[in-house]
C-alpha cells in the first residue's frame, strides 16, 4: 500500500510563474508563494541554476503582478488588500525604496497596461470615477497619474499597449468573455477610434503594433471558432492570418526589437510554446519534455531577444520558471519550487485519449475529443480501455433512456400529480 500524506503537505505545494527581466537582462523577477503569500522573488540569469531566489516584497497580501522597467532598476509591483482585488501599483528601486503609485485610490482597480520605451511611464486602467467604468491613465514614475480616454462604456479594458513613437495606444474594451471592442487612442488629442467597428462577437485577446505602426498583431477569434495570431493593417483595417491551427492561439508576446513573436497553442488540451521570426515567417517550438502541460501566462523576451522567459506546469512539476535560449535552441529551469515533501516519483503523468461525440468535423468525419486519462500506478493499460469503453456505453445508454421519453414505473408516482 502507498503512504497517505496529510492534506497539509499538498497546502504546501509552491509555485513561481509571471517572469520578467531586468533592463539589463541580468536577472529574473518572478511571483511565488514560498512564504504562503504570493510575493515577488528575483534570481540571476547567469548559467549554473536554478539559484536560490533573493525575496523582493514582504507585504502582507497577494502580489499579483512584477514588471520590470524596459530602463533603469525599477520595478513595478501590484498588491490588493485582503483579497479584494482592488489592485494597488508600487515601485520598488534596486536598494528595496518602495514609493506607493496609486495613494487616495485605494478603493479603485487598477489594471496593468504597458511600459514605454523608456521606461519613465506606464499605461494603466482603473475604476476611479464609476465602478462600471475603467478608463486609460498614464502614470509617470515621479509624478501623478493623467487621464487620456475617459471611457463611458461598461467594460473592462485590457491589453494596452503604446505605438512605436508613442503617439498612440492601443486598448481592448472586454464587454463579456466573448465580446470585445478594439480602439486607438490619440495620446495628442484623446479622440478614439474603434476598429473593426462592423464585427461583434469577437474576442482581442492580446495586441501589440508592429515595428513601424502600421498594423497590429492580434489574438482574435473573429470569423473563427478558435483563436488565431493575425495582422491588422489600421488603414484598411485588412486582417490577415498568419498563424490559424485548429486549436487556440494565446498568450502574445513581442520581442523588444519587434522581429519575432511568442505565443502559446492549446493543443489537445496541452500548451505548445512558439516563436514566429517576423522577417522569415519561420514558426519554431519548444521541447518542454515528455510529460504534457501548460504554459502559465504570458512568456516574455530578454531585453537582447536571445532568450524567452515562461512558467510551465504538468503533472508531475509545480509551476517553475524557466528559460528557453533560442541560440541554443535549449529550455533550461530557473526554479525549482517544492512539492511540500511529496516523492514527485509517485506523481502519475496522464495518457491521452480520444472519445467520438454526436457531432462531424470539417471533413464529415465524427469529432473526436481529446481528453487527459489519469489511472493508479496498477493499471494497466489495456484496463483503461476498458474501463473507458465501458464509461462511453453508460454514456450511451443514459442517452437512449433520454431520448425515449419514457419514466420508469419506480419513479412515475414522484413525478404524477397527487389528486386534487
């Protein structure tokens, strides 16, 4: 018989993921709850890890985000209070000085946007004048906060991000999960303008410009059942595929030198890490081992492009950081976050399987489902099969019981109306 562990060792399970670079590339801010609180640690960047992270913050709640300045030492950090979600911003210099950004605004929201290019200000959105309504500041680092889209409609707004020269940003408007509205902002004037204002239903998932300003890279389900990486020209408003596989695209992120983007592929359930070289259109992946996972949120480039930061989990691993060198072509750890003294050798990685649904594919074929199949250690796996081939009759049978219309005499008197 395997030993049970108390369900405090699993409590004590850590995870480390939100990466992000220092200016000069030489160290790797992280989020990670070792203390029990989510907070945020740095490591070198140099060879020879995974290091024993130094810890940055010491608040008392949650840390939710860490970025850093694309200039300088600082580092913008976010924390709510109690859970409330009501985000706070903080900047924190290389000797540890924390100044609090966001003083007398404690009761708003705040969501971050993006860095400018040198580092002295940031994008951010926030509830501060309605509840329902979030509008687009930009927060110098020595200096308050200046409104440049009041925004009247209910909505979060995500993803912004400044053009090239600066000149303008671009904002997503989320209305529901799947209903989103994409809009440049003249940062001279504050004049808005929606693209693509003729389609509906569609999600912006993520958005970046291109190196000259001319168009926009997009995640974008538009006219699609799944999520796919475009480009958007902004004078023809002409989107273009560029990578549509059938399966979500996700998780943008564009190297600081605007040649080559990363993003995630939710294949079968399982993450696909890629970077598209801009220039050549060539599409490579990363080797994240054998067992299958999921990549945890946006990864991000060095500051030189040579390398891209993620944090990756699956069965048998924790959520860590780790760096993909794509000289080398090599993923190596920054961390190793603990299992809470569980053996991971006891950990069991799933199998893949597939069932039939009721319903065709594009070529008329019956849709199969991907589905992740855990089993005990003793299970063969010819037991799994049948195992879920017995699961898929049950299913089977309950559905023809359905369809029949029919009530069993056992259960008619619950359902009859008693006499009047």
């Amino acid at each position: 018989m395997p030993h049970i562990y108390p369900i405090t060792r699993y409590l004590n399970v850590t995870k480390a993921y939100g990466p992000t670079f220092s200016a000069d590339g030489q160290r790797l801010a992280f989020l990670c709850d070792l203390t029990g609180v989510p907070q945020v640690w740095e490591v070198p960047t140099a060879p020879g890890g995974p290091h024993w992270p130094e810890q940055r913050t010491f608040e008392a709640d949650r840390v939710s985000l860490a970025e850093y300045a694309p200039h300088g030492d600082a580092l913008l950090y976010a924390h709510d209070a109690g859970g409330n979600e009501k985000a706070q911003f903080f900047l924190l210099t290389v000797d540890n000085v924390e100044t609090a950004l966001t003083a007398g605004y404690e009761a708003a929201m705040h969501t971050f946007g993006a860095w400018s290019g040198d580092g002295r200000r940031f994008l951010f959105a926030a509830n501060r004048r309605r509840p329902a309504l979030f509008d687009l500041y930009v927060q110098p680092v020595d200096g308050p906060a200046a409104l440049v889209w009041q925004n009247d409609v209910a909505g979060y707004l995500l993803n912004a991000a400044f053009s090239p020269d600066e000149r303008r940003v671009i904002v997503t408007r989320m209305h529901s999960s799947f209903d989103h509205a994409l809009f440049e902002i003249d940062l001279t004037t504050g004049a808005a303008r929606q693209l693509l204002a003729d389609h509906s239903g569609a999600r912006y998932a993520d958005v970046a410009y291109t190196a000259d300003g001319r168009g926009l890279y997009v995640i974008t389900d538009l006219d699609s059942d799944f999520l796919y990486l475009a480009h958007l020209d902004l004078a023809t408003e002409t989107l273009t595929r560029l990578v549509a596989p059938s399966w979500d695209c996700g998780d943008l992120a564009l190297a600081p030198n605007r040649q080559a983007l990363a993003y995630t592929v939710n294949s079968d359930g399982a993450s696909e890490l890629h970077v598209y070289d801009l220039r050549t259109g060539a599409d490579r992946t990363a080797n994240l081992g054998l067992i299958p996972g999921i990549v945890i949120g946006h990864p991000e480039f060095s500051p030189n492009g040579a390398r891209l930061a993620f944090a990756f989990t699956c069965a048998t691993r924790t959520a860590d950081i780790y760096l993909w060198d794509l000289t080398a072509d090599a993923v190596t750890p920054v961390t190793r976050a603990s299992h809470g003294g569980l053996p991971t050798d006891t950990f069991r990685p799933p199998t893949l399987i597939h069932y039939p649904t009721f319903d065709q594919d594009a070529t008329g074929a019956q849709r199969m489902i991907p589905a992740w199949y855990y089993t005990p250690a003793e299970q063969d796996a010819g037991s799994r099969k049948q195992e879920v081939a017995r699961e898929r009759e049950s299913e089977k049978a309950d559905q023809r019981v359905s369809e029949s219309h029919s009530v069993t005499p056992s259960l008619r008197h619950l359902v009859t109306p008693s006499p009047s």
